[in-house]
C-alpha cells in the first residue's frame, strides 16, 4: 500500500475518531493538534485498600507535531498530559504514539 493511501486512511481515521488539543513543547510555545486518546485504567487490590492506575497513550499526526519530545505536554479534556518516555512512529511513519500520563496536582 502506498503512503499516499496511508495517509489518507490517517485522515479519514482523525476526521472521525480526533480530538482538539494544545501541544506545550517544553522549550515553550503552543500550537493546535489534534489527538486520539486512549485512557486504560487498572486496578488492583491492596490490604489497604483498591489501587487505580491511568495509563495514557495518545496518537498525534507527524504532520502535527513533527518531532514530539519527553518532558512536553499535551493539555486535552481540561487535563495535562507530560510524554515520559521516547515517541514511538507508527503507521508508515505517519503518526505518532505517546506515552503521556496526567500531570497530577
């Protein structure tokens, strides 16, 4: 299948499915992207009680964020999401999946 096509799968994909954002690099600035969020909560039982986690992942178009880094931020839904750890390409190296967890207090 050609880039091309990929890309245009890639579009049709965040036409439906995107969400608004504001990308923070942390050397500064702001710009507008759009994201697909994916939120997995887990839990797991303690003697002191139940323990629930929020793993983040979002996918962000390179034609969005052409080279994402860890420490910046994403704020979506009110939240603050900081990437922890490398960008990971994904399809044809068309987007993006990041690690970004909600940045608590």
């Amino acid at each position: 299948m050609s880039k091309a096509l990929f890309r245009r799968s890639i579009d049709a994909c965040y036409a439906e499915l995107a969400e608004s954002a504001i990308y923070r690099p942390a050397a500064g600035g702001s710009m507008s992207v759009s994201i697909i969020p994916f939120v997995n909560l887990s839990s797991r039982s303690l003697p002191s009680g139940m323990l629930v986690q929020s793993e983040s992942t979002m996918q962000v178009r390179v034609s969005d964020v052409a080279s994402p880094k860890v420490g910046d931020q994403i704020e979506y839904d009110e939240r603050t999401f900081q990437i922890r750890s490398a960008p990971q390409r994904g399809v044809a190296d068309l987007i993006w999946f990041l690690d970004a967890p909600e940045v608590q207090g």
